[in-house]
C-alpha cells in the first residue's frame, strides 16, 4: 500500500526577493516602462538637507522650518539647527596638570630604586634558600637509602630474566629494587 504524497502549498511569495540566497544573479533587469512617474511620490529634500534662508525680520538669523536662535547656523551638515558654533577648541577646556618639581621626582625615583633593590634581593634569598633546602633533602633521602640497604636487609644479585619477570608479575615486586654495584660489593663483604 503506498501513501500518497500531497502537494504543501507555501504561503510565502519568493518573486520579490531580489537576490535569492545571497548569491550574485546575473538576470537583465526590466526596463522601466515609466510605472515611477504614474505614482504620486513627493520629491522633498529632509530638513537636515536643506539650506538655511535668512529670516525676513532679521537678516543675520538663518531659519530652517522653524524658528532658530541667535547665532546658530541652522540646518549645516549635520542639520542640528540647536548646535551653537565652536568658538574654542575641545582641548583647550582641559585644565592642564602642573608637573612636580624635579628635586622631588628626583627623589621618588630614587625611592622606587631602592624598593626595587630590595624585593630584587628578598626574591633572591627566597630562591637561595629554596636551592639549599632541596639539596639538603636530596642528601637526606640518598642517606637514608643507603642505610637502609646496609643495615641487615639481605641483598641478593638476580641475573635471570625470568626470575625477574615471575618477581615483578608477583606480589613480590616491591621487594625488587634496583641497586648500584657499590652496595652490592658492600653488602656482601
């Protein structure tokens, strides 16, 4: 028995869309058959557009639509008809910071110096004695390890290595240590 598929009736339209899934179409667009002057469209340039008229009662005042105040150019570049003109520059009003005499950043230089001296010399002795402290447990462990193997712990030589193999595969692994042949020639003396 087969299902009978139904066509799916799509409610989006796709003639509008000018350039489909985003990719360049190089179809001949239609020529204008003159539609744009059968509608009614008012041509007007947007207030920020157009240029300002001088008022009738005073000359010196620009007006643009509305009524403007003194001194300000209406409607130039940016249209904010409210803006008042730059008189000054934008850097002049930050108050400029008076610089410290040089006796006294002679000084603070000389006290920055110095406290980097003396954490440069605490960070040195902290790694000096970091250094030592290693080394000094290193000799301990090596010490100890020696005493352990020479006090009455029996030490035996296994050349096999398949002795070796049933020992480690065991659970007597951790018998097995590796030993240097100094201790070896001790330890049997």
């Amino acid at each position: 028995m087969e299902k009978k598929q139904l066509p799916m009736a799509c409610t989006v339209d796709f003639r509008c869309l000018d350039e489909g899934f985003g990719g360049k179409t190089y179809k001949r667009k239609r020529a204008d058959n003159g539609t744009e002057a059968a509608m009614e469209v008012e041509i007007t340039t947007p207030a920020s557009k157009r240029q300002a008229v001088p008022s009738a009662e005073d000359p010196n005042k620009p007006i643009l639509g509305k009524p403007t105040y003194d001194g300000v150019i209406a409607g130039r570049v940016s249209g904010r008809n409210w803006k008042q003109p730059r008189k000054h520059r934008s850097s002049a009003v930050k108050v400029s910071v008076k610089g410290k005499p040089l006796e006294q950043r002679i000084k603070e230089k000389e006290i920055k110096k110095a406290y980097k001296e003396r954490i440069n010399e605490l960070k040195e002795e902290i790694r000096q004695n970091k250094v030592d402290k290693r080394k000094q447990r290193e000799e301990r462990e090596k010490r100890k390890h020696e005493n352990i193997l020479k006090s009455g712990t029996k030490i035996q030589k296994i050349t096999n290595p398949k002795t070796l193999k049933k020992i480690a595969k065991s659970k007597q692994r951790k018998q097995l240590k590796v030993v240097s042949d100094e201790l070896l020639k001790g330890g049997n003396k």
